[in-house]
C-alpha cells in the first residue's frame, strides 16, 4: 500500500471527517496493541480504508469514546468501541504487506536503503510471523501474489492489466475474507489495479533512471517523462479500474458508512490520480 486511497477532505461533512479520523485513531491503537508501538508507524491511508470497507461491508456503524493520543497527548482522539475483528484484521495486513516491502527495498533499493531495510527487517520478520499466526490464509494470499508479482515483472510485459493483476487479485481476496462476495471482491481487485498503476505512474521517472520494471515504461517505449498523449493513455487505464470500482461497489448490500466510502472512490481517488499526472507525488 502507498498511500493513494484518500479522502477528499473539503468535500466532508465535519462529523463524516471525525468518524474517517476516528478508524484512523482506532487502527493504529488495535495496531499498537496486536504488533507493539512500532507496528503504529507503518499504518497508511490505503490500510485506513481497507478498514473502513470492512467495517462498512460487515455493516458496523461504529461507536466512538474519546481519548488522547499516545504520540501527542495534547492530541484528543475518537476510538471505536465495536468493529476491533476487522481492525485487528487490517492492523495483521499492514503489517504483513510492510515485510514484503522492507524485502522489495532490500532487493531494489540504494546501498544505504538496502543497508537500512536489513536492520529493519528482523522486527518485520517477527511481526510477519505473528500475523501470520493470527491470519494464516491472507498470509498465504500475499505470499503467492508477491511470487507472482515477480514472475510478471520478470517477464517485462507491457500489458497493464497483466502486470497489475497479482496485486488486484490480492487485494480483492483479503477484502473480501470472511464474506464470500463477488462484488466485494472486484470492489477491492478495482482497488488493488488503481493501486497498482498509481505507483507505476508515480515511479517512471524514477524507474528510467534506475532502468527498473515499469509497466508503462515499456508499453509506451519511455525513455523521459511522458507526454500528454500518454498520459491520457494512462489515464484511461486507471479510469478503468475506477469503473469496476464504482459497479462493483454499487451491488454490494447492506453496507455501512456509505458517505465515507463514497467520497474516497468517487472524489479521492480522481484528485489522487489528477495530482500524479501533474507530478505532485501523493506517494
């Protein structure tokens, strides 16, 4: 996760800010309580709405008791009173996709990344473990999505839906975890190819220079920033993803927070997407 799944905050009523502020709060203490304060500075707002959607697709309407902050105690906070299964859920998610990436950095990093990542990655290693304990089948769905993710790169295909496909499929079997919805799982394979092609846009400046996999590098031969005309290629690669998005989400039944939700996937997600391509990196 990357941080591109966001609120578009000025279009919030105050209270729909305050409940989105208040999962927030609530999964970094559910974070802090199953993986140790340190888990807390992995957590990311693609996490945030990853526990948002479960608790409005399990139909929570969450019940808020205020508290402090333990970072700032100056801070007042809103934690949730119901819902802590699909907090602890989403707290053993971050921590298992945060292993994976202490391991991609380790792999494609600079030197003194890559030196970093290797002091990191014993404390990622043992809180993997621990969620894996907790969740041993979304262990096992992101353990097969990163082996395929790497054969896909490996392969240099410049097809977007191909390349992005391990990552969707991924995200939309851990959504949809415990429901058995079709619909909830291509809302969240919507989610993940969003996901996917936002990095891959994001890092192509980075990726010709570094001469790494980057599928819209090589679907339109780039060898510098791209044009407006690709743009507007790549643009339309990720308004497809937002369309299964939007379809999926519009059969999904007996969902909660619906004006939260909605203000990310119909308004976030643009404003994320129109931010990468005038290059202000929302990563």
């Amino acid at each position: 996760m990357f941080g591109y799944v966001r609120v578009n905050k000025p279009e919030m009523k105050v209270k729909e800010y305050e409940v989105y502020r208040g999962i927030y709060c609530s999964l970094c203490r559910s974070m802090r309580k199953s993986f140790g304060v340190l888990s807390a500075l992995t957590l990311s707002y693609d996490l945030t709405f990853f526990a948002l959607c479960r608790l409005s697709f399990a139909g929570r309407i969450p019940t808020f008791k205020g508290g402090r902050c333990p970072y700032n105690p100056t801070k007042k906070c809103n934690y949730c009173q119901n819902g802590e299964e699909e907090l602890r859920y989403a707290a053993a998610v971050s921590m298992m996709m945060f292993y994976f990436k202490v391991r991609d950095n380790i792999a494609d990093g600079t030197f003194f990344r890559r030196l970093l990542m290797y002091f990191i990655l014993p404390y990622a290693l043992l809180k993997y473990r621990k969620a894996k304990r907790l969740y041993p089948e979304a262990a096992e769905i992101i353990e097969g999505a990163m082996k395929e993710q790497s054969a896909t790169e490996k392969s240099g295909t410049d097809s977007p839906d191909r390349a992005a496909h391990s990552s969707a499929d991924a995200l939309g079997r851990l959504l949809d975890y415990g429901f058995g919805s079709e619909s909830i799982y291509r809302f969240g394979y919507g989610t993940g190819k969003f996901v996917y092609l936002c990095d891959a846009l994001d890092d192509i400046e980075k990726d010709i220079k570094k001469k790494s996999y980057n599928v819209f590098v090589n679907k339109y031969s780039l060898t510098a920033k791209p044009s407006d005309e690709v743009k507007e290629g790549i643009k339309k690669s990720l308004n497809m993803s937002l369309a299964i998005v939007s379809e999926a989400y519009s059969e999904i039944e007996n969902k909660s927070l619906t004006p939260l939700v909605e203000n990310i996937i119909y308004e976030g997600t643009e404003n994320t997407m129109n931010d990468i391509l005038k290059g202000k990196v929302k990563k």
